[in-house]
C-alpha cells in the first residue's frame, strides 16, 4: 500500500497555507512543513519560545545556535524577522493572533478533539507544554500524523483514550493516506494519497468517514 513520506506529508500541508498567513508549527514532524512554503509567498511562521519570521532549517554547516525553534532544532531568521519574550509569544497563541497552527498527533477523535502530548506511559513527558494554548488559539488548527500506529491502530478514533489537548479544535487532518475535514456531519475524506479505495480507507480506519473526495475534486 502506497503512503506519502513525512516530507511528503508536509509538502502538502504547505499547498494549503495561504499568503500572508501567521503560522506555528508544532515540534516534531510539522516543523517539516517550513521547508516546503513556497519562496514567492509571504507566509510568517511564529515559534512559542519566541520567534516570528522563520524560514526554512539551515544548510548543514551554517546552523546558528541563537537560532533555535521550540524543539531545539535550528531555524533561519528572513528579513524583517523578530525574537521577543516567551511571555509575548503566548500572548499572541493565546490572543488568537495566529491564522493556523499545524500539530502532530497520537489521536483525533471524530468531533475534533486532540489528544497530541501522553500516551499514559509512566516515562512521558508529565506537562502538555503549549499545545494546549495552541489547540485552542489558533483559527484553523492543521493535524499531520500517520493514519495508522506502529500496530495498525487507526489513531482516528471515535473517543480519544488518550489524555485529551483540547475538545473539538481540529479543523483538518493530513494523514500519510489521506486528508480529512472535521465536519458538523462527521469525518470528510477530501483527498486519498495512496492506491486503496475509500472503502479500504474507511475498513483501515475503523469508524464512519463521508466520501466528499468528488466534491473536492469538482471544487
């Protein structure tokens, strides 16, 4: 079965980002999306530990150790970029300053709801960080995971088993299958990346999905 890479996934979440948007990604596989932004539009990528501006990750050998996002990883600065302080940086996350935000995952159920920061392992990190503020902030909130766990779980799920993020904040979900809308009427698969049917998709997911993949190709 055919599935899109990381890099893949984060290529196309990039498609749907729009000019002149203010964006966080979130840390892990999202920050990928940065490469993938296309140089003729002005899109402004904001990082919680203080950065506004970012561009793509730094060639190899000219990382800048006061350049880092907020999973430590280095980031380039673009002209007209700024560093400011933490405080600031929630502020804006939490006064819904940013257009999107795009989290990973571990589950999202079929209303929404974001379960991205403990399994329930005793060895977790013990604090969501600011994926909450995120969740709940951001005007469109973007998720981008695998379809399936290393088990072949769907990790879209009916009820969330994991410690919830926040309740009812997805908007659209990037899988290395598909891409889903979160709708008033359920799960709308818009897009299927890989060579299965939408039958096949819905047997591997496990819970009803609309099939609105006509309608976004008509669009």
């Amino acid at each position: 079965m055919k599935r899109l890479t990381r890099d893949e996934m984060a290529k196309r979440v990039a498609q749907d980002i729009p000019e002149g948007a203010y964006v966080n990604l979130g840390i892990g596989v999202p920050t990928l999306v940065a490469n993938h932004l296309a140089a003729d539009r002005e899109i402004f990528l904001h990082s919680e530990n203080g950065l506004l501006g970012m561009g793509p990750a730094p060639a190899p050998g000219e990382e800048d150790d006061e350049l880092i996002n907020a999973g430590k990883q280095h980031v380039t600065l673009l002209t007209g970029g700024a560093f400011f302080h933490h405080a600031d940086s929630f502020a804006m996350m939490r006064g819904g300053h940013l257009d999107f935000c795009v989290l990973g995952a571990f589950q999202v159920s079929e209303k929404g709801d974001l379960a991205n920061w403990h399994t329930g392992a005793p060895d977790a990190i013990p604090a969501v960080g600011g994926a909450m503020d995120l969740a709940i902030g951001a005007k469109q909130v973007y998720v981008m995971m695998e379809h399936l766990t290393k088990q072949g779980e769907s990790k879209l799920v009916g009820q969330c088993s994991y410690p919830v993020t926040g309740i009812g904040c997805v908007d659209r979900i990037y899988t290395d299958l598909a891409v889903i809308d979160v709708t008033k009427e359920g799960l709308a698969v818009r897009e299927i990346f890989s060579d299965i049917s939408f039958d096949e998709l819905q047997k591997l997911t496990g819970i009803a999905l609309i099939d609105a993949t006509q309608a976004a190709a008509s669009a």
